[in-house]
C-alpha cells in the first residue's frame, strides 16, 4: 500500500516544479470529505515539517445543504490533525435541483461551491487554496475538454484567479487516483460520501471509464499523457498560415 511518504514526495515535487507554496503562506484546503481533500489536508499539515518555507494550514468545507451531509468527522479529523476548521452553510443544493431542476448541474454547483469558498477565504484574510485533484483528474478533463468543448485544456496547476484574489493550488497533480485510495486505507483517513444524486453518473465518470478501458491496452498511457501536458513545445496542431 502507498505510504504517505510517497504522497509527501509527489506533493514536494509538484511545489518546487510550480512554485506552489511562498514562505508566510497560509494555505487552506478545501475539503469536501472525498479521499482526495481528506488526504490532501494530511499531506499538506505533515508538508509544514518538512518544506523549505514556513506556511501554515487551515481546512474549509462547504456545506451544500444536502439531507444528511454530516461535517463532523470532517471537522474531528481536521481537528486531530491540529488543522483549523470552518463550515461554510449554503444553500445549494436546493438553488441547483429544486429551483432550476438543472439536469447536468455539475458546472453550476462548481461555480457556485466556489464563490461561497473564495468568499469564506476573503473574509478570513486568505489568499491561496489547494484543491485535491490529482493527474487523473488533469487527464480526464483534458479528454472531455477535447469531447465536449473542441478545446486542447486541462485546468493548471496553479491559478491567480483575479477576481477574487486568489490563488489555486493543486499539490496533488502528480499522483495517480490509485495511489490516494491506497493511502487512505492504509492510514485510515476517514471519508464522507457525497450525499450528491449525480455522483457516479457524470460526463467525468464515463471519461474516466473511457480511460481505464484504454489504459487495459496501454498500461503507460496516463503517464503519456501526463508527459504531453507538460511539453507544449511538441504540440502539432493544425495552425493556419
């Protein structure tokens, strides 16, 4: 099983390759209770040790008002990891399925999960956030980018988003979706599921079935796309003269 040395050494790599985190930083983790940002927060409290620059961690968790969404084990695990914790109550939910009965809601609640995050990080005076998602997170919004955009993106690993001053870190982008689930197992990190009716039946699930099917085949290729995203000197696209 994967130690949480081996997520410390991919989360160090990713910080000096992109400069993700300044000395004096305060950092906080948006942590929705998946096994993405539970892991995340670990890491990034355990990273205070042992980085080259002193930054500190608090956790954020947006409440999006779903039935039987229970916080507390989140806020007992932030708690036991001496992480400073904050529930951000919303009413989301209810705006997404009750009032606008949105049939693909994943983009609006993103859109509206986040303003109520950047909103919370105002308020507390914070400037940078890390999110959980790892290289298969990247590689399959690429491949839905590409689908149902006709777009060659994928979202970076770090982000100045300027309306809201701030800036969005993904320490995780090196790590495999395998290599996280392994970690938490092994280290026991609890995880809340999503109480959220359109988990499992995204656009993103079938991308990621999709590229399971191909990686059977191809055993390398998330590495080889991963290796893509990161040499955009080889691009050959069909550039007009």
């Amino acid at each position: 099983m994967v130690s949480m040395k081996r997520i410390l050494g991919h989360l160090r790599r990713a910080d000096e390759d992109f400069n993700m985190i300044n000395d004096g930083d305060t950092v906080a983790v948006g942590v929705s209770g998946g096994k993405d940002s539970m892991a995340l927060v670990k890491a990034m409290k355990l990273y205070t040790n042992f980085a080259k620059v002193k930054f500190e961690v608090v956790a954020v968790t947006v409440d999006l008002g779903f039935d039987g969404y229970d916080v507390r084990p989140i806020e007992e695990y932030c708690k036991s990891l001496d992480v400073p914790f904050t529930c951000v109550k919303t009413q989301i939910e209810k705006i997404i399925f009750d009032e606008r009965q949105e049939q693909n809601p994943c983009s609006l609640c993103s859109k509206l999960r986040k303003g109520a995050l950047f909103a919370e990080l105002k308020k507390q005076g914070i400037s940078k956030c890390a999110f959980g998602h790892h290289r298969d997170d990247a590689l399959e919004t690429l491949l839905m980018s590409m689908f149902y955009e006709g777009r060659i993106r994928t979202f970076k690993p770090v982000t100045y988003l300027d309306r809201m001053d701030v800036t969005l870190i993904r320490p995780l982008v090196y790590l495999a979706e395998h290599e996280i689930v392994s970690a938490v197992k092994r280290h026991g990190i609890p995880v809340v599921k999503s109480p959220c009716p359109a988990c499992g039946t995204t656009k993103r699930q079938e991308t990621k079935e999709l590229l399971s099917y191909i990686s059977k085949s191809n055993p390398k290729a998330r590495n080889i796309l991963l290796t893509a995203l990161k040499n955009p000197d080889q691009y050959s696209l069909w550039d007009k003269p």
